[in-house]
C-alpha cells in the first residue's frame, strides 16, 4: 500500500483493535473513514492492512 511506513513504537490500531509491534507497517487514515460519525479533518493509525480495506471500500 503506498503511504504505509513501519512504526517507530508498538502501538495499537483502533480498526481492529489489536496492537501491533515496532517495524510493522501502519498508514495514517482519516478517521471518518474508519468511524463514519468522525471527524473529517482528523488522521488516525492503524495498521497497513485495515488501511487498506478502508480504503478500498471508499472507491
């Protein structure tokens, strides 16, 4: 996936719900993409493969 990046720190994806360790490829999201009553402006983590199905969704 482009724009995904490894983590520099453990830490947990909100998605899912499971946390995932240091140098495991996580991207940057808006958040209304993974909870349709967020905020459109905010970016959240989460890991690189519920990026993607959140992505694939939108197109």
């Amino acid at each position: 996936m482009r724009g995904s990046f490894p983590a520099r720190y453990a830490g947990w994806c909100p998605n899912c719900r499971t946390d995932y360790p240091v140098d495991a490829l996580i991207a940057y999201v808006r958040e209304y993409l993974v909870f349709p009553d967020g905020r459109a402006g905010k970016t959240i983590l989460v890991c690189e493969d519920c990026a993607k199905a959140v992505t694939r969704d939108r197109r």
